[in-house]
C-alpha cells in the first residue's frame, strides 16, 4: 500500500506521540500487551525455513547457518520485501488470545480483518509481548551489549530472556545475532572502541555522528547480521515505528499505530 509523503508523515508523527504518551502512562497499552498471547508464534518459527541448523535446546533456527542463510539472501534482495508486513488478528472478545500473520502489503492485511504490528514477515520478536518491552525499554543497546558479553549460546538466552524480559523465542534470535557480530566483527569493534574498553564493557562516544553514519562497530552489525536479524525476529524498533537509542532518520521508521489493536 504506498502513501502520500504527507499521509507518512502524519501516521509517523501520531506514531511518536503515541510512544511519547506510553512512556508517561506504563499502566495502560503496555500492560495490555504483556497480558495477550500468540496462539500460533510456533507456526511461524517452524515454518521460516526448511531443515535449517537449530541449536540444542533453541526452537527457532540460526538465520546465519548455511541453508538458512541462502533462503535470508533471498529474501533480502527480494523486490517486495519492502512492502510485507507483520499483522494480528484477536480470537476472543477479551482481545487476549491472536494469531499473528504475514501479508504481501499493508492493504491487503487490512482488507482481511487484521490490524499491522510491524513492517516485514513476522518472526520470533513479532509478538505483543515483545512489543511491549520495545515500548517500556527507550534503550535496548545499552542491556543487550551486556548479555552479548555472555560466553555461549545458552548464556546469552538467558540474559535476553531474564535479564532484559524478552520472550523465550525472541531472546533466540537475539542471541544467534550476538554471537554471530561477535565471530565477523570484533576485530572491527576492537579497532573502534579499543580492546580495554570492549573487555571492561565500555562504548564511549555518540553511535553515529553528525550525518547519522553509524560508527564501524554498530555499522558492521549491521552489515553482517542485520539481514539474518530482521528476517528471523521479524520485529525491530524501526519496522514498529519505535524510535531507538541509536538515532535514525524518519524515512527509516515504519509508521504503525499501535493504539489500533484494542477498542
């Protein structure tokens, strides 16, 4: 669905205001998402690839192991990638219990009854509960370099999971991703920040400069395992149209209203 440059900027702006009004009253939409639950979010992991490497105990497949990431380029240079998007529909009256489901384009979704959650094929982080901590948590850069310092896959669930609240199969994905920049970009980061500082656990200086060019270490994270990332997570804060600690430019957040999936 493609939208006037002004109809874009109006839903981005209402967008914004919305997260602005979240943040002054965490009673009300936050606590609202934690309390629902996707029936079907297994579904969606099993079926992101076929006889992808899945590590011992993790549900959702490595989005940088070989097979899966053959069907990850794919989809990255995909024309329409674009123009998918993530969407939701309530089962119950409560507005408890949804199913999660991937659509073409935005009106398509709409026309069949279903209210967006993100721009982009849904994934492990495409549940309301996610989104609720993207909402609740302005900065997410700052704890999950933290818990990508844990040695092991494992370890580094955990701390997604308990530490920082995502759900079980979201901290997967973020795992996955830690490990993943951490094997094709330390020696990028180590240039960048300086070993002392990577070891103790210090990022000084802006994450981008004044032309909003990301600095090399976030910048090769991005490079290396932003594809497999997004294409396994489905939700990040700019396809939900959430603003993040490292500061993006407008275009590059997806306008969603969030306000649309409770009466």
């Amino acid at each position: 669905m493609k939208m006037s440059g002004f109809a874009h900027t109006l839903i981005w702006v209402s967008a914004l205001c919305l997260q602005t009004l979240h943040a002054a009253n965490p009673n009300t939409l936050i606590d609202q998402l934690r309390q629902t639950q996707a029936v079907n979010v297994e579904t969606i992991i099993d079926e992101q690839f076929d006889d992808a490497e899945v590590t011992r105990g993790f549900r959702v497949a490595d989005p940088y192991g070989q097979k899966a990431s053959e069907a990850v380029q794919r989809w990255d240079r995909g024309a329409m990638r674009n123009e998918e998007v993530c969407a939701i529909r309530f089962l119950d009256s409560n507005h408890s219990r949804y199913e999660l489901h991937d659509f073409d384009s935005a009106s398509v979704a709409v026309a069949a009854g279903f209210a967006i959650t993100h721009q982009g094929r849904c994934g492990s982080c495409s549940t309301l509960q996610d989104l609720s901590l993207y909402l609740a948590v302005p900065d997410l850069t700052s704890p999950a370099r933290q818990c990508a310092r844990r040695t092991g896959l494992k370890r580094k669930k955990q701390c997604f999971q308990e530490s920082i609240g995502f759900t079980s199969y979201c901290a997967e994905s973020w795992a996955y991703n830690a490990l993943h920049t951490r094997q094709k970009c330390l020696g990028a980061c180590i240039a960048d920040y300086g070993l002392l500082n990577l070891i103790f656990g210090h990022y000084p200086g802006p994450n981008s400069d004044e032309t909003g060019q990301l600095r090399p270490c976030l910048q090769c994270d991005e490079n290396m395992s932003g594809a497999g990332f997004k294409f396994s997570a489905g939700r990040t804060r700019r396809n939900s149209g959430i603003e993040s600690a490292i500061e993006r430019h407008e275009s590059e957040i997806y306008p969603v209203d969030h306000s649309a999936y409770f009466p």
